[in-house]
C-alpha cells in the first residue's frame, strides 16, 4: 500500500469503540462516586485530599495535568511548521523544575495551606495583602484558568470533527447550544451543533465526577487517565511508522515531500546557527529560552496546580519526590509518541501554508487503527483531556471559594456550607470555560499568548520565598506592569504592525517588570514583623534573604535549603534530565551511539539523586496544624 492510499483509508468509530469509550467513562465517574464521602468532609478533603498523597500519585496526576487533549495535537503540529526545536518553549523550564524540586518543593509543604493563594496571607500583611489575594484569586480563576480550558476544549472540539459521527437530536440540549452559538457567533452550522453537543456532554460528565469527589477524584482518576492517555499515545507511534515502512522510511519521505533544508530543521533538536528557515525557530529564540525564558515566566516556585499537589503530599519527602518524578515524565518521556506522529502526518498529509497542521495528529490515528484501537485512542483522548478539565476547575474553584468567598464575603460558614459552595463555584467556572472554548482558535498561540503575559513574574515568585523584603505590592505593581505591557504591545502591532512575539518580547518584559517591581517595593513599607516573624518560623527558609528576621528569632532553627549538597544535587538532576531527553531524541532521529552514551549519563545521574531521596536523610519536624501522614 503506498502513501496516498494510507492517507485516503479512513475507519470510522464503530460499536466496539463506542463500548470502550463508554467504559472508560463509567471507570471514571465510578471513581469519583467512591471518592465523594472522603472529599465531602471539609474544604480541605476537598482540595487537598487531607494532606496524605504518596509521591507517585501526586506527580503522575501533575503530568497528567499538563497532558491534555491539546497537547499532541499542538506538538505534532509543530513538526510541519516550525520544527521540533520549537519544543525549547516548554523544554527550557526542565532547569526550573529541578530547581523547584530542591529548593521550593518541602517549602511548599511546609507551608500546609489548602491553596497556593493562601500564600499571600501567610507571607504579607494588611490591606495590600488582602487586594493581592483577591485580585489573584479571580484572575487565575476566570481568566487565566479559563483561557486553558479554552484550548483544551478547542482541541476536542477538533478532535470531534474528525473523529465523530452525526449523533440524534437531544431536545433541550440542541437547543441551548444552538442559543449559544447564535448570541455568539452568530451562525449555528450543522458540524458546530455536532461539535459542541458532544463536547457539552463530555464537559457535564467531567465536571460531574471533579464536583462530587474533590482534589482525591480528580488525582485518582489523573492515574488511570494518564497510563491510558500514554498507552494509547506509543500505541498509535508504534502503528503509524509500521503502516508507512519504518523512521528511515518516514526521514527519506520527508526529503522528497519537502526541501532537503526544510526536512533537516523539522528533525533538528537544535536549530542550527545561521539563516534558519523560513517560518523555522532561529537560533537566537533558542539561547533566549535556555537563557531568559525559563528562569523570569511563569510558575517558577512551582504554584498553580503544581503546589496543590505538592500541598496534598503525605510530607516533605513526598512533595519533592512527586515533583522530581514530573520532571522525569513531562520532560524526558510523554512527548516522544506525539513527535513521532507528527513525522508520520507530515508524510501522509503534506502540510501546506493555510492548513492545520494541529489536525494531522487525529489523521493519523484515523488512518492507521482498525475498530477496537481507534475506540482505545479515543479513550485516551478523553483521559487527557478529563484529567487536565477536572484540575482546572478544581483548582478554579478552590482559588474562589478559598480564597475569595470564605475571607470576604461569608466569613462564618460551615465547612458543609463551604463544601457546597465548592461545588456551585465548580459547576460555575465550568460553564465559564465553555464560553471560553467559542474564542479559542490555534492551540499554539494561545500558549505563546499566556506565557507573554507572565513574563518576569517568575522572578519575584523565586525572590518572596528566599527575601523577606519583598511585600504584596511587588507581586501587584509586577503583574499590573506586565498587563500594561503586553496591552501596549497589542496596540502597537494592531496599529503600526510593529511585532514583538515571545521570546524577543523578554527583553523588554523581563527588565520592565523588575524595575518596577523592586522600585515599587523599595517605596513601599515592608510585610509587618509579626507576620514575616510567623512564616520564617513556620516555614524556616533560612539563607541570608532572612538574616535580618532570623536575628530576631535565635530560638528558631532554619532549615535553609540553598546549601552545597542541594546545589550539586540539582546541577546533577538538570544534567540527567536533558542527557535522557536528548537521548531519546538521538534514538529516534537516527543516532544511536550518542543517544546511548546520554542515557548512560542519565543513568548514572539517576542513581545519585535516587540515594539521596533515601527515608534516612529526610528528617523533618511534624509542620503544626498541618496533617502530616507516615
């Protein structure tokens, strides 16, 4: 069978696959019904699990997290259009999430709060402490948090057009969608009603098994949801390079499909100095990102989603193990299958300026797997993306609930009141995603988009745990800073065509927000004494940021991690991360001598770390008030 009879020959889902895919629905309801009694105990069961989450769980369910339905399509997508290297966007922060394990992860811990917001209050104080919590709160509930399920949503309403079939009339539900889709977009086609009613669905079974069972669902079913979602995942790899003759055969292919200078930048890991080609990652975007990027964007501390489950670890222990295991997964393995399918789309389905290259991951699989494997893939789909809509809405509605409703406006509920409410907010924030989901276009870009927003944030979310100077107007001058920027930058391009796109735009973002930050900070009075007093003694980050604070507390014994053995321990891990994914890379892409030797590197690096995570030399004190389970 040649090329273009393998991508003419689509399987449409059959009876078996809808069985499956019916199972896989059922498991994961049924996990939330059996979660529900332990979730509805307090707020804090309901979005901590209690504080008692082994380390392979907590970090399984964070990569799970972050493998949802968008991301194969968007990384094979990339193959086509700008190369592998493009994956140095997201492959740079391998360095801070090493940093995180050694350095933010037990701190986190320590800290015992219910949701990384709490922050806030126990770091500042006064009036500013409060706008700050507030104004975070809804911004990373509504906004920013629905903007994800946005393009999680967008990619399974792609993956539906595809993959699909026309389903009967439903009555009132035909009707809201199409109600919707009139007052929005203005037109409501036969394929967006499709769409959309399946996506609805799926979207009220999701959010019915996250509003009953809590944080302990939600991580349970991230578990299964992720072994299917990479199961199907290295499945599909495996069939796709079979069905058109090998990677050496997919390589060639490439050549003659595209230039021979274009097929060498798809299969770079690492642009190549010089003029790239055109539409392809320069080099200079790879040095900023190795160089800038990972260190000033985003979560550097590791908060949002990731310091729910590091807040839901058994101890100290537990939350950094967890966290280095997502290292290890998210960057070294889960994206090799995707990038693998997306050689073999862009041999099967030549891409073409104007078309979406985001679609040929679904191509593929519809082309290559008979009945029965297409249902499991699609099941596979489904779990990544319930696992990453459930956190999302979770962690939405604990941001909400916790950190908003119970502190300003119904200070004297009970916790059964507050539970309840955690629910209605759930419900809500998921019907606000959805409304999201209508204005959300390439995957990709609303990636870029986000990550522009919180460039040189990371830097102070670095600074607030390791200098007691910084207060809640640093964090609220530098977001507002990066707001004003990236409007300014909008205007600029829509006006006079002048563009700045990541990562250029650090050199601007990074220097600007720091410098008002740290003005911002300099002129404003510091957290009051008592509470910096109350977090260093809970907390005991210790080093020289908190020499003036520990002066006034010798009885206090700090445990400051930045010390030598955490420093070369890190190096070690950042070494080993990027020696596996690298090797890997090799194997795939043709050079196994080299491939060998750094998965040789990885292992040796490995094996340290792993002594070093030995029961024996993690001696912590029980964390008052919090419930630190053996």
């Amino acid at each position: 069978m040649n090329m273009d009879e393998v991508a003419r020959q689509v399987h449409h889902i059959a009876l078996v696959d809808w069985i499956i895919i019916g199972g896989f629905i059922a498991l994961s309801v049924s996990i939330g019904i059996y979660f529900s009694k332990r979730a509805r105990k307090s707020t804090r069961d309901y979005f901590t699990s209690g504080g008692g989450v082994p380390w392979w769980l907590l970090g399984t369910s964070m990569v799970a997290t972050t493998f949802a339905a968008d991301t194969p399509l968007a990384i094979s997508g990339w193959v086509a259009t700008v190369g592998i290297s493009q994956n140095w966007f997201w492959w740079c922060q391998a360095s801070i999430t090493m940093v995180g394990v050694f350095f933010f992860a037990r701190l986190w811990r320590r800290a015992a709060l219910i949701t990384d917001m709490e922050y806030v209050y126990l770091r500042y104080s006064g009036n500013s402490a409060n706008f700050l919590r507030g104004f975070k709160a809804v911004y990373f509930a509504l906004p920013y948090g629905c903007i994800v399920m946005g393009w999680v949503n967008r990619a399974m309403v792609k993956i539906i057009g595809l993959a699909i079939p026309k389903l009967p009339s439903f009555g009132p539900i035909d009707s809201v969608i199409r109600w919707i889709l009139m007052n929005t977009s203005g037109s409501a086609s036969a394929m967006q009603m499709e769409e959309y009613k399946i996506l609805f669905i799926l979207f009220c079974i999701c959010i019915g098994y996250t509003a009953i069972s809590g944080l302990w669902g939600v991580m349970v079913t991230d578990f299964f949801q992720f072994i299917i979602a990479m199961g199907g995942s290295i499945v599909l790899a495996i069939l796709a390079v079979k069905r058109v003759g090998g990677l050496s055969e997919v390589f060639e292919k490439l050549n003659t499909i595209y230039t021979p200078e274009r097929a060498d930048a798809m299969v770079s890991l690492i642009p190549k100095p010089g003029i790239p080609v055109a539409g392809f990652m320069p080099f200079y975007y790879f040095l900023l990102f190795i160089g800038m990027y990972w260190w000033s964007v985003g979560f550097t501390d590791g908060g949002s989603y990731l310091a729910q489950r590091m807040l839901a670890a058994k101890n100290e222990r537990h939350a950094a193990l967890g966290y280095l295991w997502y290292g290890v997964a998210h960057y070294c393995l889960r994206m090799w299958p995707w990038i693998i399918v997306g050689f073999v789309a862009a041999v099967l389905f030549p891409w073409k300026p104007g078309m979406d290259a985001e679609l040929g991951y679904i191509k593929v699989m519809l082309a290559v797997l008979p009945a029965g494997l297409l249902g499991v893939l699609l099941a596979s789909f489904l779990a990544a993306y319930m696992s990453t809509i459930s956190t999302q809405v979770n962690l939405a509605a604990s941001y909400l609930v916790n950190d908003v409703y119970r502190p300003f406006i119904a200070k004297r509920g009970s916790e059964r009141h507050y539970v309840w409410v955690s629910t209605v907010a759930t419900v809500f924030v998921a019907f606000v995603g959805i409304i999201f989901t209508l204005f959300s276009e390439s995957i990709s870009e609303m990636w870029f988009f986000l990550a522009a927003l919180n460039s040189g944030i990371g830097v102070i979310y670095l600074l607030r745990w390791y200098w007691w100077r910084i207060n809640a107007w640093t964090e609220v001058s530098c977001i507002s800073a990066l707001m004003f920027l990236a409007l300014s930058l909008k205007i600029f391009k829509l006006e006079y065509g002048f563009d700045m796109p990541l990562p250029i735009n650090l050199l601007i973002s990074v220097p600007f927000s720091l410098t008002v930050a740290m003005i911002v900070t300099l002129l404003t009075k510091p957290t009051d004494e008592e509470t910096l007093k109350k977090f260093y003694r809970k907390v005991k980050p210790g080093g020289p940021g908190w020499k003036e604070i520990a002066d006034k507390l010798p009885d206090v014994k700090a445990d400051c991690l930045i010390n030598k053995r955490n420093v070369v321990l890190c190096i070690v891990a950042i070494i080993s991360i990027y020696s596996a994914l690298m090797g890997i890379g090799d194997l795939v892409l043709g050079s196994p001598i080299r491939g060998i030797v750094l998965l040789l590197v990885t292992l040796i690096g490995g094996i340290i770390i792993a002594r070093s995570f030995s029961a024996k030399q993690w001696v912590e004190e029980p964390i008052p008030g919090a419930p630190v389970k053996k």
